[in-house]
C-alpha cells in the first residue's frame, strides 16, 4: 500500500534499492579491494583508497605534508587511518555484502584506536570522553587544530 | 550528534600570505555552494530517502562535509592564511 503510494512519485522498487543494482553496477571494478596497509598511506595521500576509482588530474602528483615533530607525524599516521575508515564506511554504505571490505574496515578501526590510545597518552585527549589522565584539565592545555604550531 | 576531535583531517602547512586565496577558500566554507550549505542539504534530504543505502549514504557525506568545517581543514586554512595576512 505504502510502497505502491510511493511509486507515483519515486518510479525504483524500494525493496531492491534503486533499480538494476545501480550502485553495485557502479562500483563494480573495486572487488579487488587494496589489502596491504600501505595501500593506508597512499589512499589518504590521494584521497582516495580505491585505486579503480581513482582519475588522477593531468600529471598532478599529491603533494606529500612536511611533517616535522613526533606529534605530527603519529598524528599523521591518525589522520591517515582516520581517512580510510571514512572511505570505506561510504564504500560499504553502497555494498553492504563486501566481506572483504568489512574485514578491512575492521582492521583499519582497531589501528585506529590503538594508535588514538597511544597519541592521548603523550599528548592529551583527542575528544572529551578520552578522559583527562592528569590532576589538571587537559582539554583547554593541549593545542587546537588551527592554531599554528611553530 | 556532534562530537569533536581535536585533529584536522589533512595535516596543513601555510607557508605564505595569501588573502585572494582566503577570499576564495570563504566562499567555498560559508557560500552558497560551501561546505556548510552541502551539509545541511545531505543532512536534510536524507529524511525523505525511500531506501536503507540512500538513508546511511546521505548520513555519511553530509558528515563528511560537515567534517571540514569541524576539523576545520577550510576554517584552519582561512584563519592561519588570514593571521598571516595581518600580522
């Protein structure tokens, strides 16, 4: 009834979400996801972790960030990590079935929330349910992201 | 929900002034095609999605253009360029 309603409006089936596996079709050439963890480094880099779908811009190469203290560069190591699990929570968003990728995607979250518990435990909460480990507040000491670190 | 990390999601390293290149990164965070606007359209329209992958997918890229205005990857850049600029 509801579905028959809908259809005067929206012309897909919605139990099949959209029609002739749209999105599926799509993406089809990613089945063979990239497994190694540089593949990590190189995707954040781009922007981009699926190499299938990736069209570089002329001869653009991504320019690699100047890192130059241990913060910065286990941040970086965050950040990187942080970016691939962003990119697969949208990949298996439209693939829900991928157990390679969720595999992945799992791996990618426990690193990330190793390497989060060791960044706090040097350099201070990350989001406020880290805690605060020492006698002070630490969230109003440790610097803010557009503060210009020199 | 919101919930802040204290991080950017791509480091950043202004290495000159650059107020053209502020005036024009402003627009794209507050314009009316900025980051702020695309999120909120995601974020709205994702109500009216008929299927479970166009609810999760709405969800997810209007949280990831939100994302730049949290992590401030456009908002650090302007502020630094700008600090910059005037100092």
């Amino acid at each position: 009834m509801m579905n028959n309603f809908l259809n005067q409006f929206y012309p897909y089936s919605i139990d099949n979400n959209y029609p002739n596996n749209y999105y599926q079709n799509m993406m089809k050439n990613t089945s063979n996801l990239n497994t190694s963890e540089n593949e990590v480094f190189n995707g954040f880099m781009k922007g981009n972790y699926f190499d299938s779908l990736y069209d570089p811009y002329k001869n653009y190469q991504p320019i690699e960030p100047t890192i130059s203290t241990e913060r910065e560069s286990l941040l970086e190591e965050l950040q990187a990590y942080n970016f691939v699990i962003t990119d697969l929570n949208l990949y298996l968003d439209v693939n829900p079935n991928d157990t390679t990728a969720i595999n992945l995607f799992n791996n990618y979250t426990n690193s990330y929330k190793k390497l989060t518990k060791m960044f706090e435990e040097k350099y201070g909460p990350l989001t406020i349910e880290s805690g605060n480990k020492t006698n002070t507040w630490q969230w109003i000491q440790t610097p803010w992201p557009w503060e210009v670190q020199k | 929900m919101w919930k802040y990390v204290k991080a950017l999601e791509y480091p950043i390293n202004i290495k000159k002034k650059d107020i053209r290149m502020a005036k024009a990164l402003i627009t794209q965070y507050g314009g009316s095609n900025g980051e702020l606007a695309a999120s909120l359209r995601y974020l709205n329209q994702r109500y009216t999605m008929p299927d479970e992958k166009g609810k999760a997918l709405l969800t997810d890229i209007g949280t990831e253009e939100f994302l730049r205005l949290c992590y401030q990857s456009k908002g650090n850049k302007i502020i630094s360029i700008l600090k910059f600029s005037f100092k």
